[in-house]
C-alpha cells in the first residue's frame, strides 16, 4: 500500500470529526501508518503507535480488534464504537474504516473530546450514530432473555435474575430513546392536548421501575386548565427519564408530586421537587448541556435531552435550588 494513502483517506474526514488521527493496518493487524492527532486521540506519537498490534494502539482487546477486522473488511467500509483504555483512563473511541488492498484504513476520535464543549448539532450526529449501533444487538439480547423467561422450570434464583436483566435491557433502551431524541433535527408534530395525560403517558413508560420502588405519584392540578400545544410521543420518552430520575431519589414507598398550574401567558407549568439532589453553584451554567452535571442522571443526557425536546416545540425548563434541601424544576409549555 502506498505510504501517502492515509492521508487520502484524511481528506475526507470530516473537520467536525477533529482531533482525529489515522490508522492503517495489515491483515496480521499491526499498525503500517500512523497519522494525526495520534497524542490527543491515542496518548501515544506517531512513532510510538507505528508497528504496534492494533488491540494495543487502541487500548481493546486482541478478540474485539480481530473483530473489528473482520467487520472491516467484510463490510468495506463501516463506523464503530468501542471502549477503548488510554493510559488509566477509559474512554470511546469512534472509528471509521474502509479498505484499500489488503490493509484497512481508519479514523480514530475519541468520543469523549468530541462531545466535550462541541455545539448541539455535533453532539446530535454522535447521539444518532450511537444510538443506531447499539440499538441492533440490544434487541437480540431483549429476545433471548424474554425467550428463557417462557421457561417454567426456571428456579426462582434464575428468574430474579432474568427479572435483574429485563429492568436493564429497558433502561439500556431509555438511554437510546434519549439519544435518538436528543439527534433528532425533524420539526416536531404538535397538537393540543391535556397536559396531565401526557404526564400520564410518560409514567407509563416507567411503571414496572416505580411500582418496584412502590412509589405512588400524586396530581395537584386546578380545574379549567388549558391544553397545551406539544409533540406527545417525543415529548412523553424524555419525560418518562426525568420522572424515573426523580422517582430514584426518593425513599420507597414515596410519593411524587406532580404540580400544574396556569401561567399569565395561558401556558400551563408543571413543576416537580427533586428532594435528593441541589443545584450546585458550579454545575448552574452547564446544568441542561450534555454530560454536564451530576443531576443529570440517564447517561448524562436526560436533561439536556429534555430541554433540547421541549424547546424545539415552544416549551423549556429551568431548575432552583430549594431553601432546605433539593431542587425544583419548572417545565412551561404552551397553549
């Protein structure tokens, strides 16, 4: 292969996609050319990285790099997320391969560098593509955990256990509807509609987890309120998790307070006390960014998703430190 083929490769990387470093390796999978940011991505120079077995440039397994290869090259070209060890450090790493000859050529970018202070439409593209990947291969474990779950001769030990596995297949597939929602650009479909029965249909989504923690959720709501004007099925997904993110907080057998009420505008507000977290002074300006506060409990993007989602359909949130203890969010939406 061409020593300069790396490089042809790197000008169709896209600028977005920076830092990003280049690697091209044999079928005995060791590096033959190395290119880029190689320090940011990978901790490591170029030279030091020229030559290495591909599982330890990138800090994997030899089995999930020989797996890498094989899709590589099966595919010709293809976009994976793995995680991946720099130095002490964990972290993701996103690739992109295609093949020339018998070598596979790759641009490599650490996820993590990527989302961190990237604008909302970078960060959407990555939530789109992560959600896609996982997506697949989480559906297949959802079925071969609901087929031994039609076993009857299943121990009580095994069902706890396969219980334990569908409680977090439904998390895992939470996560991916809130990464999907946080990459989605489409313009919402509004109509009118009671606020308190998409609350109610949000909470649907998460029963089996409240009625387990034996939480029951309580409406204070005015009659006469207005209807408001939202997307109900993008909106019903984010405010399932933040509910769910709520619900956790509290001890069991609690209860979740759910308060509407008019606002001057002929909106309608609906605000809910997080007992258990505060709004620290530091984590107030990233609060609603990606991955930016603690609060944000859902793979780090339940309340930015919440309010990208609520935004884009004329709505938002906003969040304050209660005098003895916790939070208060207030979402507006309008009529």
């Amino acid at each position: 292969m061409e020593a300069n083929a790396c490089c042809r490769y790197s000008d169709r990387v896209d600028p977005a996609l920076l830092p990003a470093c280049q690697l091209c390796w044999s079928r005995l999978r060791t590096l033959t050319s190395v290119q880029g940011a190689c320090d940011r991505v990978l901790g490591r120079s170029a030279e030091a990285l020229r030559g290495m077995p591909l599982h330890e440039a990138l800090g994997i397994s030899e089995k999930k790099a020989l797996l890498l290869d094989v899709r590589a090259r099966q595919e010709g070209a293809a976009v994976e997320f793995v995680s991946a060890v720099r130095g002490d450090e964990p972290t993701v790493l996103r690739l992109s391969f295609r093949v020339d000859g018998d070598e596979v050529t790759c641009a490599v970018m650490d996820a993590n560098a990527f989302v961190e202070g990237a604008p909302p439409l970078q960060i959407s593209r990555l939530s789109s593509s992560l959600s896609h990947e996982i997506r697949n291969p989480l559906s297949s474990v959802k079925m071969a955990v609901q087929t031994l779950a039609r076993n009857t001769s299943l121990s009580e030990r095994d069902q706890r256990r396969l219980a334990i596995a569908n409680r977090e297949i439904r998390t895992m597939e939470r996560m991916l509807g809130l990464l999907s929602e946080y990459g989605r650009d489409a313009p919402p479909h509004r109509e009118e509609v009671a606020l308190r029965a998409v609350v109610q249909d949000a909470l649907a989504l998460v029963e089996p987890e409240l009625a387990e923690r034996r939480i029951a959720v309580v409406f204070d709501e005015p009659p006469g309120l207005s209807r408001v004007r939202v997307d109900t099925h993008r909106v019903r997904l984010v405010l399932a998790q933040f509910l769910l993110n709520v619900a956790m907080g509290l001890p069991e057998a609690a209860e979740l307070r759910v308060t509407l009420s008019p606002v001057p505008d002929g909106g309608v507000a609906m605000q809910v006390a997080d007992p258990a977290a505060a709004v620290l002074e530091e984590e107030r300006a990233t609060l609603f960014e990606p991955f930016g506060s603690r609060l944000a409990r859902g793979a780090g993007l339940s309340l930015a998703a919440l309010r990208r989602v609520l935004q884009m359909q004329g709505a938002d949130v906003a969040a304050e430190s209660l005098a003895d203890k916790g939070s208060l969010f207030t979402l507006t939406f309008a009529s």
